[in-house]
C-alpha cells in the first residue's frame, strides 16, 4: 500500500513538473517571436512619431497581437516564457544570441562584422593588463 502512494505521489510530481516546463516556449520557437517581436517595435517606433500617445498604444497592443497570431502563440505563452527566460540569465544569454545569428541571416548578412578603428586601438592595450594565473 505504501508503495502504491509513493508511486501515485511521484506519478504526480514528475506529471505537474512537467506541464511547467512544457509550457515554456523553446529557444528555437522563442527567438522567431523576439525577432518578429523587434521588427514590430521597430516599424512602430519609425511610423508613429507624430501619433498621440493614446493612438500610439492601441497600434502597439495591435502589432503585438498580429505577431502572437503570426508565430501561433498566445501573449500568455509569450510572457510566461520571456520571464522564464529573464530568471535563467545562462538560458536568456543563449536566446539573445540565437536571435541575433536568426535576424543576421533574416537579414542576409553573412559577413562577420570587422572590428571598428577604435577597437583595432584598444585591444592590444587591454589583453596585457588581463593576466592569467
């Protein structure tokens, strides 16, 4: 009889843990609606500079449910997500660069970017100071 509790309680356990987990958007799905999710703002913020505030926000609120349609995700799933993201920085860190390597090919860059003036300047100074033990 013990058993059989232990059993049900465990069942339980990994059941509940899992349906948590699984409601969290993975990297692969989660990056194409930061991307989308960027490119909206951007058109927002390029086109409504001369709006008023009230109009600004119902086309903001407006784009954002066209990109959750787009992607077949709900503005739950979204933000549920982003703040599981935003506690696990290792996990976050790793859907910002995803996001990045996805736009720059959206983009059609695939060029690696070459180091600024600037940075040619600094990096000889600065690798000397950092010493390894």
């Amino acid at each position: 009889m013990m058993r059989r509790i232990v059993i049900v309680c465990l069942l339980f356990i990994f059941i509940t843990c899992g349906k948590n987990h699984n409601s969290i958007l993975p990297i692969n799905q989660m990056k194409v609606v930061m991307w989308d999710m960027f490119n909206a703002d951007n058109w927002y913020f390029q086109t409504s500079l001369n709006d008023s505030t009230a109009q600004k926000n119902k086309k903001n609120v407006a784009l954002y449910q066209q990109v959750f349609q787009q992607d077949g995700i709900t503005k739950e799933q979204f933000y549920k997500s982003y703040k599981y993201y935003q506690s696990h920085p290792d996990e976050m860190k790793t859907l910002l660069d995803s996001t990045e390597a996805y736009g720059t090919r959206a983009r059609g860059e695939t060029e690696v970017k070459k180091p600024t003036p600037l940075q040619k300047v600094v990096a000889p100074f600065i690798k000397p100071v950092i010493k390894k033990p």
